[in-house]
C-alpha cells in the first residue's frame, strides 16, 4: 500500500469512517427518520399563473403546460413545458432560461415555445429566487445556484416519460448564455448547448463594461471601490432588515448609450413588459454583483466535449463577450461573421443588436433554422 494512501486510510479511520463500514453489526444502527427525511427531494407548494400571461402569442401548433421541478438546493423552479401536437415516441429535449433579469413569460418562453413547434419537448423555466420559482430572498442571483439551476431541468427532462434522456440540449440568452457554458462544463448530460447574445455575468460585473482597453491597476481599483460599496450596502441591509433594490431598467433613457435604449425599447414597452420581470420593474437586490466578482465562470468551457453554437448580433454592445468566450473555448479567434473550430460555433448575425435576439426585433433576426438544424445534428 502506498504511503499516501496508508495516510488517507488512518485519517478516516480516526474519524470512525473505516470501523462504521466495516463493522458487521453497522447495518443494525438505527436511522433517526427526522434527519433522514432531511435528504429526500420536497417540492415547495408553488402559486402558479393559470392563464395565459405571456409576452408573445400562444401557438397552436404545441401544447402547453405548467411544470415544477427541485433544484440540488432544495429549491422549486418553476417552469413552461411545450410538446409538438401529435408527436409519437420519444423525443429530445431542450431546456431554456434567460435574459438576466427577464422571466419565462417573455424571452426564454419564445424560444421555447418555438423549439416545440419544431419538434423538440422543451421547457422555459425561472431561476431560483425570481420569476414564480421558488427560494429566498427574492431577487438574488448566484452563479453556482443558477447553474445548478440548468442542472436539475436536465434531472427533470432526462426522468420524463416522453424525452430521450441522451437527447438534451440548453439554450441560454444573455447572462443565462455564459450560465448555460458553465453548465455544460460540468454537466456530460449536456449533449448540445446554444448561447444568445451572451453574457459573461462575472466579467461584466468584475471589470464594467468594455474592459479591454483598461490596465489591470485600474481594474484592481475599480473592483476594490465596488468591493467596498457592496459591502457597505450589506451592512446596510441588515440593519435595515430588508434587501435594497438596484432598479430594473432606467425609465428615462434619453441620455444613456444606445444599448440602455435599446434594453428600455424591450422591457419597459408593451413589446416586452411584463410584471413579474426585474428588469421591467425593480430589479435584482443590490449586493447580487458580490457571488459573481469572485467566480470564475467560464474556466472550463475549453474542456466542453458537447456542441455549442454561440449566436451573437454585429451591432450588440456585448459581443465581445461571445468572441472572447469563443476563442477561450476553441483557441481559434472568430473572424468574419461565422467561426467553425471542430464542433464549436460562432455565429455573428447581420446588423442585429443584443435584444434583437431577445424576439427577433424588427427583422427576424433569431436564425431558429440554424438553432433548429443545430440540435437535430447533435441530440
């Protein structure tokens, strides 16, 4: 035996692991029901919307369902189930989430909705702490929760009677994109994952925006002031027992770049309002930035054994996001509007803007045949 391994072994038999296996009478050791009941899967008692309330107008050419499904948190997502009408066998499946900030009554619930009509089983489901999933507080997100999140509708798709459990796929939009690549890096039931118009959330909130053209000393400065805002606001929180806001979109954009514009344009008009979204209304709680400045989110896209296609508008302010993530993932730097490395994808789509991709804009401009086509080459 190795000496290493001699080390391992006595450490747990001090703590008594090696004597409780070994010992014959260990299964005679009776089980308190109270802390054993403490790991079964319990499924909160969610309020669920009965009608239809969505953004974009309900097909007939799917049907349509409430579900409900547990994280490994312990916390109920709630989700929109879609099947094609007359469908036979089993079929795979794709789960959906995202904007950052958004709900599935508006852009996951789009995607969604027309996957089905194309074949697919899909659900767009609501993050923990948002939407009408479950957990608490309110209006937090997390990078390890939300990832978590993708994980467990997996579970939920891969245990349905109707889906072909080596058959599943992800699509994640905007801040749910670079989400769902953390996902499918740690998750190998992941067999293809889209991205659109995506967002690297810890990036974003660790260095600001359009961070390449700033040295690392005034990044190290700027994460050290917010670092201290942000810890502030907690104390502040505490004392005041109760969690600030950070505001959703700006109501009055007139004198904010375009992509604020272009945001205020979806959500805050009849196009894309709607009363359950942060970003409609009050937005996420302030002290959110905290869990994603430390998190390496995307460190190990480039060990991915599944397809990705990464979709992202010429004209997005956050393209860079997609390009950087692409050559991290690949090694190869997107040139042009369609990069190829093995089973990787960059798509870049003509004069399109970051919510363009949210519900085609004013051009169509989500390529759902190429989505389409993506996943029935790869599930």
């Amino acid at each position: 035996m190795k000496k290493s391994l001699k080390k391992i072994l006595i450490g747990m038999m001090s703590l008594g692991v090696i004597g409780m296996t070994m010992t014959a009478d260990a299964a005679k050791i009776p089980v308190d029901a109270k802390i054993e009941s403490t790991s079964t899967i319990q499924k909160e008692n969610l309020q669920l919307e009965k009608n239809w309330d969505k953004v974009f107008a309900k097909s007939d050419k799917v049907n349509h369902q409430k579900i409900t499904f547990v994280n490994r948190y312990g916390i109920t997502l709630a989700a929109d189930m879609y099947t094609p009408k007359n469908f036979s066998g089993k079929l795979p499946a794709i789960a959906v989430c995202g904007a950052f900030g958004a709900v599935k009554e508006q852009i996951s619930g789009l995607y969604a909705q027309e996957m089905a009509e194309r074949g697919f089983l899909t659900i767009a489901f609501d993050p923990s702490f948002t939407g009408e999933s479950g957990g608490f507080p309110r209006f937090v997100a997390s990078p390890d929760i939300n990832t978590e999140d993708f994980s467990a509708a997996v579970d939920f798709l891969a245990t349905n009677k109707n889906v072909d459990a080596n058959k599943i796929g992800i699509i994640g939009i905007c801040g749910w994109g670079g989400l769902a690549l953390n996902a499918a890096a740690i998750d190998t039931r992941i067999k293809a994952t889209v991205t659109a118009t995506m967002y690297d959330m810890s990036r974003v909130m660790a260095n600001g925006y359009f961070d390449k053209g700033k040295d690392s000393e005034t990044l190290k400065n700027e994460r050290q002031q917010n670092r201290i805002n942000l810890n502030n606001q907690r104390t502040e929180d505490y004392k005041n027992k109760k969690y600030a806001r950070a505001g959703g979109v700006v109501e009055n954009p007139e004198n904010f770049p375009q992509f604020v514009k272009d945001y205020y344009a979806y959500y805050k008009t009849e196009r894309g309002y709607h009363k359950r979204s942060l970003n409609s209304n009050g937005g996420w709680n302030s002290t959110t930035a905290l869990s994603f400045i430390n998190f390496p989110q995307l460190t190990y896209t480039n060990e991915i054994d599944g397809a990705v296609l990464m979709i992202h508008g010429e004209n997005a302010h956050s393209r860079y996001f997609s390009e950087d993530a692409f050559e991290n993932m690949t090694g190869i730097k997107p040139s042009g509007f369609d990069t190829v490395a093995g089973n990787k994808e960059l798509l870049i789509i003509p004069n399109a803007n970051h919510t363009d991709l949210y519900d085609g804009g004013n051009n169509n401009y989500i390529p759902f045949d190429k989505i389409e086509d993506f996943f029935k080459k790869n599930l």
